[in-house]
C-alpha cells in the first residue's frame, strides 16, 4: 500500500547537548529571567516600589500613589540555512548535521549576547533586535525618572582601576534595585587581564578566580564571562567594539521565549533540492527581550 511521508515538515529540536553550549557561550540565555510567550508579543506587568511609613495611634494609613506599568516584549528570530550536498551527508565520517548545529549554536549565542548587552543602535527588528543594555543605560525614560549615562562609567586611557570598578559597582549598590542574591557581572574576557592587575589599597587582588567549580568574582559578586560583551552598532556574532562590564539584576533581565531553538531538514529527495541532490538545514529561534529598569543595570566601558 502506497502513503505519503511527511518527514521533512517535522522539526527536528536541538538535543540537549546544543542547549548546553548556547547556555554555557550566552550569558544572557543563561541567566535571564525566562517569559514564556505564545505569541510574538507579551506584556509584563512592571510593579512600583510602595512606600513605608510610620503610623500613629489612631492615624489614618497614607494611601501609596507608586506607578504601576509595563514592559513589552517583541519576539525576533534569528536562524540560518545550510546547503549540504546528499553525497556529503552520507560519505562524511562525521555527523555533519550535528556538527553544523553545534556551530549555529555557539554563533547565535554570541550573536544574542551582543543584541542584547552591548548594541549602541536604535532598536529597529532587524540588524538591531532589542533595545540592548548599553543603549538603554545612556537614553533618557522620562517613564521611569532614568537619565542618560547616569549608570554608565568609561574608563581612562590605562583601562580598569580599583576606583572605577568600584564606582561601576556603586551605580547599583546605592539604588534601590540591589539584591545581593540576584546580582551578576557580565563581562567580556578581555577583563579577566585588567583585573589580574587590580588590587585594593591593602595590595589583595579583588578579582578572585573561582576554585572547584565555584564562580569567579569582583567585590564578591559573581562574574560571567561573555563574548557578545562589546559594543557594536549593530549585533554581531563577532563585534569589533570596546569590551563592556555590566552589572546586572537578573529578575529584571528578561528573556521572552517564543520557540526554538530548533532545526528542520529538507531531504535531498523532496521539495526545491529535489533536482540537485542537495538536503537544507534550517536553524533557527525566536526570542524576546527588554529590562525591567534602567537603575537595576550599570556598566562600565573599556576605552583603551
């Protein structure tokens, strides 16, 4: 009895070694407060601080007047195709599929981490996904009283000082948005050299190099190293900018998740490649993104 196959309509979903990769290359990925969305937008509540007073006997309680708002998360996708000849597929020793999975999957978490912390451009979809970190913390939102760079530090010609990580770390420490529990570092590695050099004025280092799988730290908070962490006009996989370290609070890093990652594959023998025995892999994922508040965030910027 004839019947018809369906095989290259059904996603193929990236195994959990894939996912491990992008979690471990994206600090982003890893660390964000995840926002399950169904569809390509979603709105999250973003809830005012309320006040606190003392009340004496037989007074009336003060009636809190705080802002109540929204964040509002849009959906990008980020994919890529490859051509493969059927003849390479089967004559290779190596699972080419796999291997070309494993490698979207490292460029796409550098690609999402600079979209996302370090793009100096006006959001627009496309070559700019999100309104990243960095263009966030030097725009004036009259919504939530933030001023331009109020949480931006640049170093001097001589890069990292004592005094300007310190001041980095302030930025947030001072606000009402520091958890200690919560708060990450999110750097590039070209940090790891500058703060090897560092040391208080007692001469101790305060970059401490994490031990049997504990994580590195600056002034006890833990550091997470990123790749994507440069700016960049619009996002790269490899952005050519100056290295960023960016303090952040990961409730309100937030990371809306469509779909994907995923693949699927078109076989050699069906649609559009049928005439040139060549199969396609797609990869591909949807994501959304946007912070919670700009005084949750500071980050410095290595000028050198």
């Amino acid at each position: 009895m004839a019947r018809q196959t369906f095989e290259a309509w059904i996603p193929e979903e990236f195994g959990s070694n894939v996912i491990q990769i992008i979690n471990q290359t994206s600090a982003v990925e890893a660390l964000g407060r995840p926002e399950t969305m169904t569809t390509d937008t979603k709105h999250v509540p973003r809830s005012g601080a309320v006040d606190v007073e003392t009340i004496a006997k037989g007074s009336p309680y003060g009636e809190d007047t705080a802002a109540n708002d929204e964040v509002l998360l849009t959906a990008r996708k980020f994919g890529k195709a490859i051509r493969i000849a059927d003849e390479d597929l089967k004559d290779a020793p190596e699972n080419i599929i796999a291997v070309k999975q494993q490698d979207w999957a490292v460029g796409y978490a550098k690609f999402f981490d600079n979209a996302t912390l370090g793009t100096s451009g006006t959001e627009n979809g496309t070559t700019v996904p999100f309104t990243s970190v960095y263009k966030a913390l030097r725009t004036t939102n009259a919504a939530t009283g933030y001023t331009a760079d109020d949480n931006y530090t640049v170093t001097g010609s001589g890069g990292p000082t004592y005094d300007v990580l310190s001041a980095t770390l302030s930025k947030v420490e001072n606000g009402d948005w520091w958890d200690q529990g919560v708060m990450r570092i999110l750097a590039h590695p070209a940090f790891r050299g500058a703060f090897r050099g560092v040391k208080d004025s007692q001469g101790r280092p305060i970059f401490i190099a994490g031990l049997a799988g504990t994580p590195d730290t600056l002034f006890d908070v833990p550091v997470r190293w990123s790749l994507g962490a440069k700016t960049s006009a619009t996002a790269s996989k490899s952005p050519a900018g100056k290295p960023l370290l960016v303090v952040v609070n990961t409730d309100l890093l937030i990371v809306g998740r469509r779909s994907g990652p995923e693949s699927m594959v078109a076989g050699a023998d069906t649609g559009a490649a049928f005439l040139s025995d060549e199969a396609i892999l797609k990869m591909r994922a949807r994501r959304g993104f946007t912070i919670g508040h700009e005084k949750a965030f500071a980050i410095l910027e290595d000028n050198r």
